[in-house]
C-alpha cells in the first residue's frame, strides 16, 4: 500500500474533497428538493467529484494507476481543475436556486449546510490544483501547467455557453450562428488536445505540437474577438431587459453567454501569452 497517497497534501486535500461532496449531495438527497435541470446538474456534480476522486485515491493507494494506458499526471490534473470549476458551478446555482429570501425551517438549513459544504469541497479542490500544478519550466505534464489547466478552464466554459443557448434565438440571425461556430469549433479542438495528452497521442501528431499550439491559440483568440463583438450587436440590438424577466428568461441567458464569452477571450488570450514563453 502506498499510505503517501492519503498522508501527503495533495491525498488531504482529496479527502476533503471526498468528504465534503459526500456531505452535500448527502443534505441535498435528504431535503428532496434537487428537481429541475439546476438541482440535477449539483447533484451530478457532487457525486460524480466524489466518485472520481474516491476511485484516484484507491488506484494511488493500492498503486494500480501504472497500469491504466494513460497519462495518469495529466488526468489527475485535468480531473482537479474540471472538478474545482464544476463545484463552484454548483456552489453559485444551487443557492441561488432553491434558497429563498424568506426560507426557514429544518430543509432550509439542511440546503444551508449543503452551499457551506460545497464552497469548502471547491477550495479543496482549488487547493489541490495550486499544489499538483507544475513549476515554471517543467513540461512533463502539459495538463498541470498553466496552459494546460486554461485548456479545461476554456472547455467548461464553452460547455456553460453550450447550456445557455436558445435555438430559436439564434438561428435568426447570422451572426449569431458564426458565433455559435466559434464555439463549437474552438471546444472540439481544446477537447481533443485534452484527450489526446490524457492518452498519449501527442507523439503521433507529424510537426511540433507547441507551435501549433501557438498557433491554435492565436487563430481562436480572433474567432473568440468576433465573438465578443457580434454577440452582444445581434442580440440586444434595439432590445432592452423585458420587465417580467425571470429565471429562463432568454435576455438573461444571452446576457450569460456574452459575460462567457469574454471570460473565454481572456483566456485564449493568457493561454497564447503562455504558450508563446514556453515555446519561444
């Protein structure tokens, strides 16, 4: 057994999080009220945080990983970050969701617990992250650097933009749709660079994957540009906030995927700075 798996930092810090998920979708299933597409995503996200970082400590303890046909460093990382952003996703929706201003009572407490819980599991992973990234100069394992770990920041963030989109609103205009291509196209492509780090493929790639990285970087920097211009032009133009505008309503949603949007420019933006010093 290799106890350096649970007595380490980074295995406390998964324990934590092994815990603290457990306790919140715990709090949650006792209340009964995770209906609805919210509650389903936070009860999805806590289990599937504690199932995974539950099955990594096992296969570190009993040091079965080496023999899993993986690039168990890059997982662990990638998995660390995905589940920190996942976490906080949840730790924002789910109060913001199902407590209410006037909540009293035993169940509102219980989903009080749950947020309070959720916050503590997310800066367990947050934790987790800072201690497996890798320092300045070290390229072993591309997930845990910094454009590694903007790469899964950039795929969850698309993946929210993917949550918000209404397609009768888009497909009247264009520009909305080009917008919606810059999306998709930019996830597939930081997708695969994701799976094919975590499986080892890289090396099959024929040509120098930093400087295509460089160059991804650069040509979805531009995309994301128009993006963040087009947007917000096509969708609000001559629109102002209906006043009967609730939870779905989809000026909100819109208003998501702009704040998104720019959030994932910024990225590409970091992420071409970083890959450009690690190349150059």
């Amino acid at each position: 057994l290799n106890l350096r798996a649970l007595t380490s930092w980074v295995g406390i810090a998964r324990l934590l999080a092994v815990l603290l998920s457990c306790l919140s979708f715990s709090l949650v299933a006792s209340t009964g009220r995770f209906e609805a597409p919210y509650g389903t995503w936070c009860m999805f996200t806590w289990c599937f945080c504690f199932a995974v970082t539950l099955l990594v400590l096992l296969l570190e303890l009993l040091e079965l990983y080496p023999l899993l046909p993986l690039s168990w460093d890059d997982f662990t990382s990638a998995f660390s970050m995905l589940a920190a952003l996942m976490v906080f996703t949840s730790s924002v929706v789910f109060p913001a969701t199902f407590i209410s201003n006037h909540c009293s009572g035993s169940q509102c407490a219980r989903q009080a617990v749950a947020t309070t819980t959720s916050c503590l599991c997310f800066l367990a992973y947050a934790v987790e992250v800072s201690l497996t990234r890798a320092k300045p100069g070290d390229i072993s394992s591309f997930l845990s650097t910094v454009p590694g770990l903007l790469k899964v920041f950039e795929a969850y963030v698309a993946c929210l933009i993917f949550s918000l989109l209404d397609r009768p609103e888009y497909i009247k205009e264009s520009g909305l749709m080009w917008c919606v291509a810059v999306y998709s196209i930019c996830f597939i492509f930081t997708l695969l660079i994701i799976i094919f780090t975590i499986g080892r493929c890289l090396t099959y790639i024929p040509c120098s994957l930093e400087k295509v990285l460089v160059g991804y970087n650069g040509l979805a920097l531009l995309m994301y540009l128009t993006a963040v211009v087009l947007w917000p032009l096509y969708c609000f133009r001559g629109q102002s906030r209906p006043n009967s505008c609730g939870k779905n309503c989809p000026w909100n949603k819109n208003l998501g995927v702009t704040f998104l949007t720019i959030f994932n420019l910024i990225a590409y933006l970091v992420d071409l700075v970083y890959s450009t010093r690690m190349v150059f």
